[in-house]
C-alpha cells in the first residue's frame, strides 16, 4: 500500500486538479482532488481498504474556503 505524501504530480483521476485524497480499493487506487473525494465518498466508504486525507493542506496552502 502506498502511504507517500501526494505531490503535485498526483492528479484527481476524476477531473485531473491536484489530488489530496488517496483511496485504496482491493484491486487498485484512485486519487481524488478535494471537491470529487467529498462527492464520491458514499460510494468509495464501504469498499476502500484505506483512505489517506490531506484535505487539511488545502487550507495551509490555499487558504480557507478553497479547494
């Protein structure tokens, strides 16, 4: 399982912004920038084996109410 740090490299497979959530799913991983993991969370909640959140960067790094 990869638990690096996501860099700006990592994109939100939905949209391709910045991605700041990691989901594991049994057979892989998706990425997923602030707006998409908040919306496809429900889906993703039952099935991921581990969900890493660095959602709280936003905030540091572009201020609040961005994302």
């Amino acid at each position: 399982m990869t638990t690096e740090p996501l860099t700006a490299a990592d994109r939100c497979d939905r949209c391709g912004a910045q991605a700041y959530v990691r989901v594991v799913l049994p057979t892989g991983e998706l990425l997923f920038c602030g707006h998409h993991s908040r919306a496809h969370s429900p889906a993703y909640a039952d099935v991921a084996t581990h969900v890493q959140d660095e959602t709280d960067r936003l905030h540091a790094e572009h201020g609040a109410g961005s994302n």
